[in-house]
C-alpha cells in the first residue's frame, strides 16, 4: 500500500544534499517504523469498549493502560519505580500483534505457540528502527514480557486489570460468551497481585461480585 | 449505561471494613475516570489511517504520538527535555474531546468556539479524579494547550507532525477532499518549527512533494 522508499526518493537526495547528511536514512527508517505501528490499530482484543458498541483494538489498550500507570501510581507494590520505563513498555507492549495477532487470554490451543509468533514478530518489527532504538524498544519488549523488574511487575498488573475493569462493567458479556470462570480470571489477575497489592483487593471483591451477578461461572 | 456508585456499592462497603478504609472514595473517583476516558475511543478525527480503510480516533492517535515523543526525541529543539512529563501531556491532550469532539483544524468556524468548548470540557472530565489528581492532569493540559515550555513545544511537534505523515502517506486523500492548500499547512505545521526543527525540513520537502503531486493545492 504504502511505498516509502519511491515516496521518499526525491525528498531524501534533497535532504542529504542540504539538510541533513548521514541523517536521511535513520529518519527513514524511524518514518518507516511510525507508518508500520499505525497497523496496531487493526488489531482487536477479546474486550469490549464499556458502551459495548465493538471490540477494542490494541493501540487503544496500550494507550489506556499508559494512563492507568500514572493514574493509579500509588498503588504500584514498589514505589520506587521508574514510571517513564514503565509507559514505555507499555506503549510498545503489544506491537508483536501486528503480525502474531491478539491471543485470547483463555485460548490455551493458540496460546501454545503465541511465545513462538510473538519473538518472530518482535524480530521484524524492532528491525525496522536504527540499531540503537532497535535494541532499546526489544530490551523495553522483553523486559515487559519477563515481568522480573518492579517496573515490569506494575506494566503488567495494569495491563490485566484495565480489561478486567471493562469485563466487569460490561456485566461480564464476554466472560459470559466465552464461559470463563472464576478460577480463570483468579489465574489471570496474579499480575495484579504481584505489581499493583491494594487493586488485587478491589479484584477479588469484583471477583466475588462477579460470580454472584452470574458475569462469571462459580 | 454505567452505574459505577450502584455496582460499586456492596464492594465500597467490604473495601471499607477491611482493606483500604478512607481510600475507598479516591478508588472510586479513579475508576470512574478510567471507564470515563475509554469514549476517547468513539472520537473520529479528520486523519485516515495509513490503509485509508477508516478514520483515526482520538486513543489511537494519542498513543501513536506518545511512541513518536520517544521515537523522534533526538529532534527535539531542546535536548534537556523531561520526556515523561511530554508523554504524560501527549496521553492526556485530547481528553477534552470526549464533551467538545475533534475539531478539524481547516474548519475556521467550529474553531471559533472550540477554546469555550474545551474548557467546559476540561472543567467536568478532570473534576472527576481526586483532586491532587484534577489538578496535576489538568496542568498538563494546560500546559500542553499553552505551549509555551519545551516539553509542550515539542510534544505539539509531534500532534502534527504524526497525521501529516498519515495525509501524506495516503496520497492526501482527506486533503484533497477538503482543497486543503499548501499555506493552511505550512502555518498548521508551524509547532514543528518550534519543536523539532530538524523535522520541520523534512516537513517542507514533503510539503512540496505534495504540491507537485497534487495532494495539496499550491
């Protein structure tokens, strides 16, 4: 669709003429790289908006959950942490779903080899940056999927209750749909626990209440 | 369709007895904001995606502009910016078009009232968090809005610069569409100039590209 090396072919010879020289082609790949990104948008989630209209895609989520990370800050279990690190992981969190898709949290068949698609992603993706941001946005990458940082700890307790948030208040439709149970969803929130201790209290009481208005299977 | 203190009120009261007593109306306040600000997702703006299969809305463009703050900060004017405090006012930026709605930049007349709508905006989205929280989001946007330090100078840089690229990359279609001409540009892209001047030059060579190809008037 898009056509960046003939686009940017006039406009590169005159930039490395006057501008910019040795510049042009780290600004073409970081152009590069903002045009492939915008392909995150295309990708929905297994979680509905709270008006229930349509399913959310992961350019929103990611930018969701950034604000649940400077908005629920005090909750963070470490409060140490470095919070610019951990918006960061988070806006890039989810860009290996340009090519390995959304995988559905209880989808255990397609979460085999999810680990698999999602390192293949991650090495063509990040490819398209300069060396230095490559590496920088992979290290952000992996060190969101290893969760053994405090500040990867919070990323990621965010990252389930935001969803959780919207699953509850929209009385479970797609936990119903999907017969999740409550056990799933206890599995699913141990980030919460692990980064965010106050809001995994908050989760086991929507937890309780959950099972009781019938949004989840006892 | 929400009804947060209803839903909340039988878990407020077990939160209150045994986990966080006092903290109870602060939670509340802060998950009220969070299902608030997921209608940032039903905001169009006037850019299309680089596929041109729909419009952007607003989430997607805040969290795409918050990866360029990152992506493109060796551009910034001032090269001692606090990066975070840019990302924070880049997420937070456009929440007032949940009440005010995206208003074309090229529509001369909605942008006549669009400063009184805004802050009547402002004014009843940030008024729902605590208030330490009310005020720190609204000084962001503020600040964002007054762009008169170098984080918000090169955070509205880049509010530009990211949907020229979409108009460019898709052939100027929204442009064309409304006989956008070179000048309206140019002056819309003056923040670029102010903030990250390097990308400013490109934006020019682009500019003219688009002229030559008829993607904008001259």
């Amino acid at each position: 669709m898009l056509n960046l090396p003939k686009d940017m072919e006039s406009i590169s010879v005159k930039l490395n003429q006057t501008l910019m020289p040795n510049q042009i082609q780290r600004l073409q790949q970081q152009i590069e790289f903002m045009l492939e990104i915008d392909k995150l948008k295309h990708i929905l989630r297994r979680t509905i908006l709270t008006d229930r209209s349509r399913e959310e895609n992961s350019a929103e989520h990611s930018w969701h959950i950034a604000m649940a990370a400077f908005l629920f800050s005090e909750y963070a279990q470490d409060q140490e942490i470095d919070l610019y690190r951990v918006i960061k992981m988070m806006l890039v969190h989810d860009l290996v779903e340009i090519d390995a898709g959304d995988t559905y949290c209880y989808d255990d068949q397609s979460r085999q080899d999810q680990a698999r698609r999602e390192q293949a992603a991650a090495e063509r993706i990040f490819k398209i940056l300069p060396t230095d941001q490559s590496r920088s946005f992979r290290a952000l990458w992996d060190e969101f999927e290893n969760r053994d940082t405090p500040e990867s700890k919070y990323a990621n307790a965010l990252d389930r209750f935001q969803p959780f948030l919207q699953n509850y208040f929209t009385k479970g439709q797609i936990w119903r749909k999907n017969n999740i149970t409550r056990r799933q969803v206890m599995d699913r929130m141990q980030p919460v626990f692990d980064g965010a201790p106050l809001l995994w209290n908050l989760v086991n009481l929507f937890i309780d209440d959950a099972v009781e208005k019938k949004y989840l299977k006892g």
